[in-house]
C-alpha cells in the first residue's frame, strides 16, 4: 500500500546512501542487499534514482559516492557560515594561545552539533568530539554554550535524556547547579569546564551569532588544566574575542 512503502522506501534509500557512505571501498549491489535483509531487485529499485540524480555512481567494483555529495556539502558549509573566514581565525586563535582552537556548529534545536572544525597544536591530542547529539553537552564548554542558549524544552529533554551522567569526578551532575551555571554564562558569555568531559583536559566556549542574533556555534579553546589556571583572564579575553569576531564573518 503506498501509504506505507512509501516512507520505508524512503528510509532505505537513505540506508542505501549511509552504507556506501561509510563503506571504504566500492559497495556491491549484492552486499547491500544483505546489509539491508531485501532482494536484490528492491535494491536495484532503490539504487536507480540515486545514480540518475548523481548521489550514487556505478564502478566496476560497486557503487560509491557520486558528484552531488560535494555540492551538498558546500552548500551545507555556506549555511553553517563554514567559510575560509572561520578557518583563518582558528589558525590565529591557536598560534595565539597555543591551544587546540575549535568552532562547533550547532543545528536544529541547539543541541544538534552539525559540524566541528579544529585548528590542532603539534602533538596535542585535542577533545574527543562528535557530531550528532553529545551526552556530554553539559561537561564540555562548548555545549553549555548550547545549552545556555537552547530553549527551556530542549533543556528538559536533555536532562531526560541522556540525562547528566558523570563523565569524570568533576562532572556537573546536579540539575540545579548546571542550571546555576548556565545563567552565568548567559550573562558573560563565556562557558569553562575544567575536566568535566574528559580528564587532563580543560576548555573554554564563547557563542557565536546568526544573523538574526542567535547562537548558531561557538568558539573554544582546549588546554591543559594547569594553563586555564595560570592563564584565565588571557584565555576568556581571546576567545570571547574570536566569537566575536567569527559573528561579523557570518554575517558579512
């Protein structure tokens, strides 16, 4: 009925795409057909538009991502205000502190990260980041920024779930204390967290602007503990700064 092939059509279409995606080499027909339990002729039927549309490409070994994928991800990059701009600054932001130098976009509700880009220091390992959504929002600096920011029924659904799970010993784990937290950084604009997601390292946030004035990332700086201590005052001056400078770029 197509009311309900329909949507699952849909939904394996866009299975098909995420296999060959995350696949390392050319995909056969065959092995997506296994991977998604169906016959081969459903794979066949699903595997038409995306090579005529140019999101899949046939080769002698299978299919792998055609010539759409990149245009897609441009066009993506120029919603999200990802330009050359954003990566100069992270550059200058990292030879000016020495420190691993982040932008973090965030989507939808706030609490979407939708992409992360970092300018590393030499032989720093740097946070351990991810897109999607974060169970660690409320322990890195930069997802207090979002949290700070999102609306009070994005801020319930998180503490639903995932909930404030503990992270390190220093983890926020009290709703009533991140709740504290979170208006301070709405009234200076900097977030900090002090191994809170992960140990050894600490970072610091400062949102930055759309258009329409709201926060659709943020800037942070990752360091060692010991340097956030020594350096404080220098290293909230410098990316509050940088944010700052990263809204007129988004909206030149």
């Amino acid at each position: 009925m197509p009311g309900r092939t329909g949507p699952r059509a849909a939904d394996r279409t866009l299975e098909v795409l995420e296999i060959v995606a995350e696949a390392p080499a050319p995909v056969s027909a065959k092995a997506l057909a296994r991977s998604l339990g169906c016959a081969l002729s459903t794979v066949y039927t699903l595997l038409t538009p995306l090579t005529e549309r140019g999101y899949l490409v046939r080769t002698d070994g299978g299919y792998t991502l055609g010539y759409r994928i990149p245009a897609l991800h441009r066009s993506f990059q120029h919603q999200m205000g990802l330009d050359d701009g954003i990566h100069g600054l992270l550059a200058r932001l990292r030879n000016a502190t020495r420190a691993s130098a982040n932008y973090v976009a965030y989507q939808g509700d706030g609490l979407l990260i939708a992409d992360i880009r970092t300018a590393a220091v030499d032989g720093d390992e740097g946070p351990d980041l991810a897109v999607g959504v974060d169970p660690r929002s409320h322990a890195w600096a930069h997802g207090k920024i979002a949290l700070a920011s999102a609306g009070a029924a994005a801020r319930r659904r998180y503490l639903e779930e995932p909930g404030l799970r503990r992270f390190t010993p220093h983890t926020i784990a009290s709703a009533e204390r991140l709740d504290g937290e979170l208006r301070q950084i709405r009234r200076t604009g900097v977030a900090l967290d002090l191994e809170e997601a992960q140990e050894g390292l600490a970072c610091l946030a400062s949102p930055v602007l759309g258009a329409d004035g709201s926060v659709i990332g943020s800037v942070s700086l990752c360091v060692r503990p010991d340097d956030l201590r020594t350096r404080r005052q220098q290293l909230i001056a410098t990316v509050r700064e940088t944010a700052q400078e990263a809204t007129q770029v988004n909206r030149r």
